[in-house]
C-alpha cells in the first residue's frame, strides 16, 4: 500500500543535510534513569526541547543510510516511502514550535506519538524492498551482501534510539502527569 506522498522543500534537504554534520548524541542507559528519575515540569520541558534538537541530527542520520543503500534497493518504492516518512518526520520537529510551557510540551508530546506510530512499520518496507528487487530479478546474493546487512544494521540501530527517546520522553510525561492525578486525588481525600 503506498502512502501519500510527502514533497519537502530544497531548504528541507539542505537542513537534513547540515544535520549530518553533528554526530549523534551517545548517551546510556544510566543517562536515561538518572534523567527520568524525579521527573517534574522543568524536566518534561527539558526533555522535550532537548529532543527537538536531538531527532533532527538522528533522523537526517536515518536518510542518509536509507540513501547510501545500493540504487536497486533505495529506488524500491517501499525503501524511498520510508526514506520520505523520515524526511516528514524531520520536518515535523524541526518546525514545531518550540516546547517551552505545559501546552506547547503536550501537542509536542502528541505529534511525537504520531511520528512513532507511523514509523511502526518499518521492517515491513524494508521486507518489500528485498521482495520488490526479488521481483525484479536482483540476484539473492547481491541482497545478502555485507554492504547492504552492515548499512541495514546501522540504520535499524539509529532507528530503536530514535524509538527509545521517544518512548523515554512520553514515559516520562505518563509518571508525570500520573503523579499529579495521585496528588490532586490525595488533595480531595484530605478536604
């Protein structure tokens, strides 16, 4: 099923372009406890404006893999789909309003579980990019090529951090928002 078809501009690329000169942030697992850990307001907002900074650099990574991929496997319909799913997902953060109050952080946090419920289907483009060049006549082990497995490796690396910061951030904003439902609910037990 091909899915609408998402046009960026030339100032787009040039942008997913720049990012690629900052490396990604490398952070483990600690950072992401100690982050979490006592999390209030500032910290959401925090998180939210870090992650406006941060996901572009990864994103732009992710296209750059989708598109050093041999020609035969990047011309696939299913690989450009997802090629151009992360480009509008780029474009969605980066012109997003800046998450600096409760309100901005909440359609911030909305649109974010969007962009990781559309990039759910990620290993189904890829599967039909490798059936689509089958269909096509690529020989089997030209697909099996260590260039190809390395360059995937490395792209559905980047992907589960991109998937894991966001999941880390609206965690976050859950315990949060949880927290003060328990203290307003404590609140009306003591009147």
């Amino acid at each position: 099923s091909r899915r609408g078809v998402f046009s960026i501009s030339k100032d787009d690329h040039s942008n997913i372009y720049k990012q690629l000169r900052t490396n990604e942030t490398q952070l483990s697992m600690q950072d992401l406890i100690m982050f979490g850990k006592d999390a209030n307001q500032a910290t959401l907002l925090a998180s939210a404006q870090w992650l406006q900074k941060d996901l572009p650099i990864r994103m732009g990574h992710r296209v750059q893999e989708l598109q050093s991929l041999p020609v035969t496997m990047f011309k696939t319909q299913p690989v450009t789909d997802l090629c151009n799913l992360y480009e509008e997902s780029f474009v969605r953060v980066t012109e997003h309003e800046v998450p600096k109050t409760r309100e901005v952080e909440e359609r911030f946090s909305e649109m974010l579980k969007q962009i990781k419920e559309k990039h759910r289907m990620v290993q189904a483009n890829i599967a039909e990019g490798f059936k689509e060049m089958t269909r096509n006549g690529v020989p089997q082990r030209f697909m099996e090529h260590s260039d190809i497995q390395e360059k995937l490796t490395k792209f559905y690396t980047g992907r589960i951090g991109i998937r894991l910061l966001i999941d880390q951030h609206l965690m976050l904003r859950y315990d949060l928002m949880a927290k003060q439902q328990k203290k307003a609910e404590e609140g009306k037990k003591a009147e």
